[in-house]
C-alpha cells in the first residue's frame, strides 16, 4: 500500500492495481498543491460531509468516471450531481473491485452548506480500507472515544492516520492516547497547520508517540510512504 499526503485529511491511497482518494479537499487548501484534474483514482471515499472533507469529490468522480463512496445520506446528496455512489453506513463493510471499505463510528458532526442551505450528512465516520494486503484506518475528524480499543482489538491494523488539530477534533494528547488503543505500528497524523486555529507540532506528536514504541510519520504535502 503506498499512501500520498495532500493535505489536510486528504489521502491518495494505492496498492493491488487500485487507487482512491480519502476526503479530497485540494481546491481552496493552501496546503494541498495538487489540482483535482491531475487525480487519477477509481473511487472516492468521504468520511463526512464538511467542505474541507467533501472538497472536490463531486469533480473527481465525475473527471475519472468512478463511484464516491460515502454515509447513505451524503452519498444520496451526490447523487443529485450525476455521478455514481455507493451509500453506507456504520459498522458495513463492502468488498469492491480490488479494495474493500469498512464504515466505523467517529464522534463529530457532518453538514454541507451549500449558499443558504445547510444539508444534512448523515453520521460521521472513519474508515478502514484494505487494499493490496494491507489495512489503513482513517479516523475521519472525531475525538478520542472508547471503541478505538474495539477498532484496534477487531482489526489488524497496519496503519492509522489520526487527526491532531485540536479545537474541531481531538488534539496531540488524546490522539497519542487513540493511537495506543489502536495498536496499529504507524500512525500519520491529519488534519492539522491548515488554519490558525488547528495549528500544531507534528514532529512533537511523532516525539510522543516514539516513547510507546509506535513510528509516527508526519508526511509533508505529496510525500509518499509504502506500507
């Protein structure tokens, strides 16, 4: 499995001949450098409908004519848009051509305003996507809950990619705690340094996590690691 950082939340996942994209927030991202024409996946997944997670999916789908994969209600909202889309929900998983998706619980909100209308997303989520033998976890934005001790005993896990912003998700401490209850051996963290208010050290969270004997890896924008 080879993962790709773009920013934000935004991860290009590939392994077994297959490529997708997590939460594409490139356009209006200062930290992304990526244009959503130069993607080449073949499908989308979201998390949860908040702009800086929904992004571009809309434009990449329809660029590549593949499906977005999302919570039921977010996916029928896509729908609207004439592209394809698969709706799921909590605790489903799918096996699709080459990767298989798995919905977890997240603690957060999910809503799109699109002008005056404000949306409804469904129930926020992460992610467990295998693909090529291996298994990431995309914890989507939430906070630190119980269940990741669940998540982390159910699952094996290879790696974990974990929000650290502080104020809209949990922060550097509790996200070093969510990353022990996991147990997965590599963890990258998101969601963090793309506005003031979720500003953080990330090499300082990947110091942290050093102590309990788990590799954080803080990719730069459009850094690439292999698992």
């Amino acid at each position: 499995m080879k993962i790709t950082y773009l920013g934000h939340s935004a991860l290009l996942v590939e392994g077994g001949g297959k490529s997708v994209i997590i939460d594409p927030f490139l356009t209006g991202n200062p930290n992304s450098g990526v244009k959503p024409s130069d993607i080449k996946v073949d499908a989308v997944l979201l998390t949860h409908a908040h702009g800086d997670h929904f992004g571009d999916c809309i434009g990449i789908a329809k660029n590549n004519d593949c499906p977005i994969i999302a919570p039921v209600e977010l996916a029928n909202y896509c729908l609207e848009h004439d592209v394809t889309a698969h709706g799921m929900n909590i605790g489903g998983s799918h096996e699709f051509d080459g990767f298989k998706v798995k919905y977890t619980l997240a603690f957060h909100s999910s809503s799109l305003t699109v002008g005056d209308r404000v949306i409804y997303g469904g129930e926020p989520a992460g992610i467990l996507l295998t693909m090529g033998g291996k298994t990431l976890y995309h914890a989507g934005d939430t906070a630190l809950f119980g269940d990741m001790k669940i998540i982390g005993e159910l699952n094996k896990i290879d790696i974990a990619a974990l929000p650290i912003g502080d104020f809209f998700t949990m922060g550097p401490d509790d996200a070093a705690i969510a990353a022990k209850w996991i147990g997965a051996p590599k963890v990258l963290p998101l969601h963090y340094n793309t506005f003031p208010a979720i500003e953080q050290d990330a090499d300082a969270f990947c110091a942290k996590l050093k102590e309990d004997g788990i590799e954080g890896i803080a990719l730069k924008n459009r850094e690439s690691l292999e698992v």
